[in-house]
C-alpha cells in the first residue's frame, strides 16, 4: 500500500460515539466487547505479528467487530496492517485485511463506524511511519482486502491532518455521504489549499475530490 503524502495528529474523532479503543458502547451487552476484543487479541500467536491496538464497534443488530491495528514484532522492521473480525458465539471470524504497509510503523483510527452504510464498520484514520510523520487513510469493511481507497480517488493530493484540519465524515439527515480532507496547495485540481469533498459511493468506493460541498440529502 503507497502513503500518500501529509501531516497527521494521533486522535480519535467521534462520530455519534464511533471511535471505540477496548471500550463498551451503548447498545451492547455489558462486557460484549471487551470479550470480544480478548478472543480477538488471543488469535494473534506468533510473534512477528503484534496487537498493537483493538478499536471496537457494535452495529444495531448487536454483532461486535473489531478492527486491530498489527505491527511488526521484529525490531528495526516498520510494518502494520489491519484486520477486521466480527465476534461469533464461539470463535472470532476475521472479514478483511489490508495490505501489508513496509513503510508504516502504527495505525490509528479517527472514526471507526459504518460511514458507508452496508452495515460494516469503516476506518478513516491513520498510519504514522518510524520517524512519526502521519498520513491519512480510509479502509472500507465491505471490501475483504480492505483497499486504502483514498490512494486511488485523490492520487497526487497532498492531504493535511493538523487539529484544526483534521479529516471528518460529512453527514446529513440521512446519514454519511462524504469524506472532507485539507488539501495542500498545489493540489492536480488547480484548486487552491482548502477543503476537498470525497463523495461515499457503494462498497466503500471514494469519488474524486471536488472542492464544493456535498448537498447531503
């Protein structure tokens, strides 16, 4: 997986309580997903592939998926990846997995939500090499190899995430439907630094960005 350039801050923006790192949300049973998070963190047994962290979310059915953040165990060797499991009633499944990134020593999540609205929690976060420097990501849960979509729908973007321009999901009345970015001058739209709007399209596809404003419906 490329990194596409940018600045990025570690943090955790909460869409309707999105953001969840081992903690219990509303709506599920008590203890839910803390044991789930357990059994997840009990699968990873070799010790080249490290748990770094487990971001959890409880969808309406009361199904708790857990996205883990796994890094490299070997000293000197920067690399995560990120897997995506749902709880059964006796072992966990895992749904997804995103490539491996040689480049990235952690991943973080800003959102972790179903922002696409297929019923599937989605990250919009970040990865942060060995010297820190962040970029940003969006892996949607409904495609099993979890593709880092923000690298083939704004190619050539330089994309920031300091506290004041920090990515977020754009909602409506009815839901999410786009992705805003800080863009970085000079962007491959002409346009100068500012907002960029990613429209959310099936599947977790990502269309280009567009400097207006999505009209959420």
């Amino acid at each position: 997986m490329r990194l596409a350039g940018a600045a990025m801050v570690a943090g955790c923006a909460v869409l309707a309580g999105a953001c969840a790192k081992d903690r219990t949300a509303a709506g599920a049973a008590p203890g839910a997903e803390a044991q789930a998070s357990f059994r997840v963190r009990e699968a990873y047994r070799a010790a080249d592939a490290v748990p770094a962290a487990l971001y959890t979310w409880t969808g309406p059915a009361g199904l708790v998926f857990v996205l883990v953040d796994v890094e490299s165990g070997i000293q000197g060797v920067p690399q995560a990846r990120a897997d995506l499991w749902v709880a059964g009633d006796s072992a966990p499944v895992r749904l997804g997995r995103s490539d491996v990134m040689s480049s990235a020593a952690t991943i973080g999540a800003f959102v972790f939500e179903d922002v696409t609205g297929d019923g599937l929690p989605d990250l919009l976060g970040y990865v942060a090499d060995s010297a820190g420097t962040s970029y940003p990501i969006f892996l949607a849960g409904a495609r099993g190899m979890m593709a880092e979509e923000l690298e083939t729908a704004a190619a050539g973007f330089r994309l920031s995430a300091e506290p004041e321009e920090a990515p977020r999901v754009v909602a409506g009345e009815h839901g999410p439907c786009a992705l805003a970015l800080w863009a970085e001058a000079p962007a491959p739209d002409s346009a100068p630094t500012g907002w960029r709007y990613l429209a959310l399209r099936p599947a977790g596809e990502l269309a280009p960005p567009s400097a207006q404003p999505p009209q959420c419906p």
